[in-house]
C-alpha cells in the first residue's frame, strides 16, 4: 500500500482515499463542516485546509486525494491561523442560541469552535436573520443558525434522491429552503437534523425534549423493515428520547427512514398493555391482573384444545427457538406459523420498497423465522380452537375469528380487546437477541431501557408457563 | 509509686481559682459586648455574597431563564428539575422549574452556570418547613430576599 505522512506519523491508504479519513485513521483530527464521508466533497468551508510541503498554499483535505510520499502538516501556525479566520467568519452572523439550541452539545459548530476558534468576537454590527418558514412535520428550520455548508442539499439530491433543498441568494444573504418554500415530502427527512453540522435543521419530535449530553446511548438495530438498518437509541431516565442513524457501510451506510427513526414511540404508548390482563368468566373486556393469574387463564384456555402458535416476524431468533421448543415439549404436534406483513409471507417476496432503504417486509426477522424452519400463517387457517400469539410490536395482527386467542408480547389495548389474555413481554428496545436482516447479516439488539412496566422476557414467561400452576 | 505532693489548704479548695474564674464570667456578662442577636425582632446584615433561597429573576415579567439545562447539569445535589417548552412570546422557556431546596447544599454553581442571569440565589436565609416541600416556578419568581 502507498504511505504518506500526517504530522509525522505514517500512514498506509487506499488510492483515492481523501486526507481527512487516512487521518482520522492514524488519530489526527481534521477539522471540518461540509465534508461527510456518505456525500460529494464540494470543498466549501475550507475549514480542513492543511499544509502539504512543496505546495505554495494550503489545501483543503477533503479535496485533496492522498499520495504516495505526500507530507501534510495540521498544526502549523499557517493552518491554525486559517481555522481561527474561518471560525469568525463562520461565527460573524450565527445567532448566540446555544441556551435554546437543540444542537447544543453535539454540534460541529460548537465543537470546532471551542477547539479551534477564539473565545472573542470583533464583530460589532447588527447580525443578518431570516423569517423561517415551515418544513413540515419532521424538520424544524432555523436558518439564522445555517453555516452553508450544503450537506442538506446534497443529501436531497444524493441520497433522499429528491432535489429538495436548494440554496438562493448569494454571498452574505444565501438562504437554504425548499423550492417554492414547500414541506419537505422525502420519507428520510430525519437524516437532514442528522448530517446539518448545526442546529438549523433539528427534529422537531425531539424539540426542547433533553439536552444531548443528557442522553445514554445504546447501539442497536432498527426493527423497522427487513434491512435492520444500524442505530443508537438514546435514552434517560428509562424514557427513549431519540433514535438516530449509526453508520454500517453494509448495509444503511450513514442513514435511517423516518418510520424507522420514530417506531420507538410504541413502546411507550400509553395504550400498551403493561401489566397481565385476561378476560374472567364474565367480564367483557380485560382487566388487569397477577401474573400467577394470567398464566393460569392461560393454561386453561389453551388445555386439551387444539392449539396454534403464531410467531411474529418481529421476534429474535432467540424466542422463536424457545417457542418451538415449548410448543413442542407441551403442545404436541401444535403448528408453529410466523406472520408479519400480509402482503410478504415469505424472502422470495420481500425486496426493496424503495431504491434507498426500505424494503417491504415492515418486520425485520422475516429471514430468521424462516432459517428457524418456520411456515408463514395462512389467514384462511381454522385447524384450531385456541391461538398464542407471541408477538415483538410491529408484526400486524392477522384476523383470528374463529379461535380464543391468547397474546403474548407486546400490544396496544385496542388491537386485543377480544384476547382471552394478555401476557406483556418485551419490546426491540428493552432485549437483546439476534436477527437476521434481508442480506442474511447476523446483528444483534441490545436493551437500552429496563423493562416497563410488569412486562417479562418470552423465555421467562414460558418457563413459568410450562413449569408452574397447579403442582402434581 | 505515686508521689503524694503536700499542698495548702487553700489550694485544695480551690477558692482562688472559683473567685477569678466568676470574676471572668462577671466581667464577660457585665461588660462585654453581645454576639447573639435577638432574632427574630433583629436580624443580622448578611453580605451580599450570602448563598440563600434561589429566585428566577424576570425583565420586565418575563423570565430570564431560557430551559438550557445547565444549572441541573452542574447542580451536585442533582436538585434542579426543569420541563422546557415553547410559547409565542419567548422560544424556549421552562414550563417547569422546581428546586428542591432539601437537597440543595447552596454552592451557587447554578447561579454561576446560567448563561442567562436567571437563577440566582437570594438573601433569604429562613427556610424551615414543616413537611417537604419542593419550590416551583411561580413562587421562585417572586422571592427577591433584598435584591
Ligand atoms: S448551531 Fe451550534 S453553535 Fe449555533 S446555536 Fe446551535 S449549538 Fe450553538
Ligand atoms: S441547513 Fe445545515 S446542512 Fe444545510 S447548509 Fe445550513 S448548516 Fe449546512
Ligand atoms: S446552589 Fe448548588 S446544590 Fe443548590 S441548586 Fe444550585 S447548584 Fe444545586
Ligand atoms: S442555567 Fe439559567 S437559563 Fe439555563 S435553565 Fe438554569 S436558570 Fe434557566
Ligand atoms: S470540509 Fe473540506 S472544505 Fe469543508
């Protein structure tokens, strides 16, 4: 491999790789704003220039392809002078927001003010503001923060593949907008408080919630679709507050959809049922009850009958095997069949719902159940008087009229109202596991959050199941 | 082996040493000058340093405080709880404020902290209760102490 050196360390790089990555591989940080490794590099900030010895003048890093013999240096007093001067160009108009600014706390304006810039400003005049207009449900605008770096624009029309953002005017009064000032209509528009290095595009689901360095951070999975796209769920005191993009070159590069981005909102849902319910002799809906008392509704109901277990897609591979093995060891010869999405039953039929993330199976185990050996649910199925349903929080419901129907797992009271029980389990957010996405990729989901409520882990509320009640 | 010392009488008891020890605190009762205040009908001047009951100080009726989240951050006793929300008139702005007064331990960082000159802390130096309460906004907004 060709060698360069960065501040006198060496450094080995692939052809064509950009300064700034061979750096940040060999620890030296390169300061910038418009660079992001998932976008065209239009080299517009010049906040990364660094000095390359036999070149008159500095060089952006993003720009510039590394080479074999290249010596660049990031700390001369040339460099430091232009990060000071870019810093208070940067700075001259930007609003002082910190206080109220969502950003505040992971923001690259922020940061590399603090690291690079001066605590001081020369600036006495009145500062340039916009009237900002709205951007529709997910994104809030302020474009008084807006440094013009062009990573919004560029993920438009790269990545979201609309031409949305769009930059007009020029020079000191330039403003970022949609077109015609319309609300931004792309299903990844999350991505654009993402990548904007500041806070002039933030979410607004998360608007004044926390303050970032609040956050605990979790890397997981997203159960949103088949892709399982890579994310860190960010939470405080057991509340999610956030879900963001983590980057996984595999498969979702450095974004997330917006359904993925705000699924997390089910789990705490005032109308999930939290604690064990069942449906007694002659209540009509379903009351609340002790775990000891919902697993013995369960029994009866299920005892001697014909059963059939439905597994949602949306399940780890971890709780399908331990359904099948329940169902085996108690339920005889009962069916195990796996639902999810109506319209896609199997992998053959799943495939991309769009050219950028989505794909049409909206469970994300779909591969999973079926390396596990399990059938799909066919709705015109009657061979049984009794139904489990074992279910993650996104699988929808297949119609079970004819059979009494036991739920296990997590689910919104509307939905069960006519379940003879209810037995709370866990959602994506609050186990660990395994599942398996639409390229066959093993990943793993971590708990971010304990428990809510009375709710337990599958594993748990079978073995009580199979081993408790009444004792011979 | 002890050693018995032979001592006068009037060393044995004490009379001298009872006479000038009444004599001190004679002297002291009669003629020096108070420490103790009567409080509650005199109260002592504290400095204008003095760490006491917070208060939210307001510009013309509207709060300074701006729900940053940076006194509960620096706040050791973990006793500022604060709820930001939006209003017409002021972008962000605390929809809740309480301190925990049982908790605080008065070190001034929240006051230090506050970008914004919002919670200060007063004079007011009284502040026992008779059962837990927690301050909330309304009432911090109005306790100046003599500031
Ligand atoms: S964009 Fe960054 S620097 Fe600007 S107000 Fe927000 S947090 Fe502060
Ligand atoms: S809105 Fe954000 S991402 Fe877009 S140009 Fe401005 S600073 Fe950059
Ligand atoms: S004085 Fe200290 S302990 Fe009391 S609220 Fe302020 S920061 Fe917290
Ligand atoms: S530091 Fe000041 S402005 Fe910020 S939340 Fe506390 S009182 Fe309000
Ligand atoms: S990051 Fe290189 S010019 Fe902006």
């Amino acid at each position: 491999m060709p060698k360069c050196i960065i501040d006198g360390r060496e450094a080995e790089f692939k052809p064509g790789e950009n300064i700034i990555e061979v750096a940040k591989r060999v620890g030296v940080e390169i300061p910038v704003f418009c660079y992001h490794p998932g976008l065209t590099v239009v080299a517009q900030c010049r906040m990364c220039a660094v000095e390359i010895e036999k070149n008159p003048k500095l060089q952006t890093a993003c720009s510039t392809p590394a080479a074999e013999g290249m010596v660049v240096h990031t700390t001369t007093p040339k460099v430091v002078q232009n990060q000071k001067a870019i810093m208070e160009f940067l700075l001259i108009n930007h609003p002082l927001d910190c206080p109220i600014c969502d950003k505040s706390g992971e923001c690259d304006l922020q940061d590399n003010s603090y690291k690079f810039g001066s605590p001081y400003s020369r600036y006495t005049e009145e500062r340039r503001t916009y009237l900002d207009l709205d951007m529709g449900p997910v994104i809030k605008k302020n474009m008084n923060r807006c440094i013009h770096c062009t990573r919004c624009i560029r993920f438009g029309d790269e990545i979201a593949g609309i031409h949305e953002m769009v930059a007009v005017k020029r020079g000191n009064w330039t403003e970022i907008t949609t077109l015609n000032s319309k609300e931004l209509t792309t299903e990844y528009a999350g991505n654009y408080a993402d990548i904007c290095p500041t806070g002039s595009l933030t979410l607004k689901d998360f608007r004044f919630k926390k303050r970032s360095w609040f956050l605990k951070k979790t890397a997981t999975v997203c159960e949103g679709c088949s892709r399982g796209c890579n994310i860190e769920v960010q939470e405080d005191g057991n509340t999610i507050y956030r879900c963001i993009a983590r980057e996984n070159l595999e498969v979702n590069k450095y974004w997330i959809c917006d359904e993925g981005r705000f699924n997390y909102h089910y789990v705490h849902d005032s109308a999930r049922v939290l604690e064990p319910a069942t449906k007694g002799a002659t209540a009509a809906s379903l009351t609340s009850t002790t775990w000891e008392q919902g697993l013995e509704v369960a029994r009866n109901v299920s005892a001697g009958k014909k059963v059939v277990f439905l597994v949602g897609s949306d399940l780890t591979l971890e709780e399908g095997q331990q359904i099948l093995d329940f169902a085996k060891s108690k339920y005889t010869s009962a069916p195990v069949y796996h639902f999810g999405t109506p319209t896609v039953k199997t992998t053959q039929e799943d495939g991309e719902a769009d050219p950028i993330l989505k794909m049409k199976s909206k469970t994300s185990n779909l591969n999973g159940m079926e390396k596990l050996g399990i059938k799909p649910f066919d709705p015109s199925f009657t061979g049984a008087e009794v139904a489990i349903v074992f279910r993650g929080g996104r699988a929808k419901l297949p119609e079970l009229k004819s059979m009494k129907r036991i739920g296990v797992g997590v689910f919104n009271l509307p939905q069960v109202e006519s379940y003879e029980a209810i037995l709370p389990s866990l959602s994506f957010v609050e186990k660990s596991g395994t599942i398996i996405n639409f390229q066959g990729k093993e990943q793993k989901l971590k708990p971010a959050i304990r428990p809510l409520g009375q709710s337990k882990a599958i594993a748990e509320i079978l073995m009580v199941w199979a081993n408790g009640g009444k004792k011979a | 082996m002890l050693v018995k010392h032979k001592k006068s009488i009037w060393y044995e008891f004490y009379v001298i040493d009872i006479a000038k020890g009444l004599f001190i605190t004679m002297r002291n009762m009669l003629f020096a000058p108070n420490v103790t205040i009567e409080y509650p009908e005199v109260r002592r001047n504290y400095s204008d340093r003095f760490r006491g009951m917070h208060y939210i100080k307001s510009v013309n009726g509207v709060e300074n405080c701006t729900a940053c989240m940076l006194c509960p951050t620096v706040c050791p006793a973990e006793c500022i709880h604060i709820e930001a929300g939006e209003r017409p008139d002021k972008e962000k702005y605390p929809v809740k404020f309480e301190v925990d007064l049982l908790r605080c331990c008065f070190c001034g960082m929240c006051e230090e902290a506050c970008p914004k000159d919002a919670i200060k802390l007063s004079n007011i130096y009284e502040m026992s209760v008779s059962q837990r309460t927690v301050y909330d906004k309304s009432y911090l907004a109005e306790q100046r102490g003599n500031k």
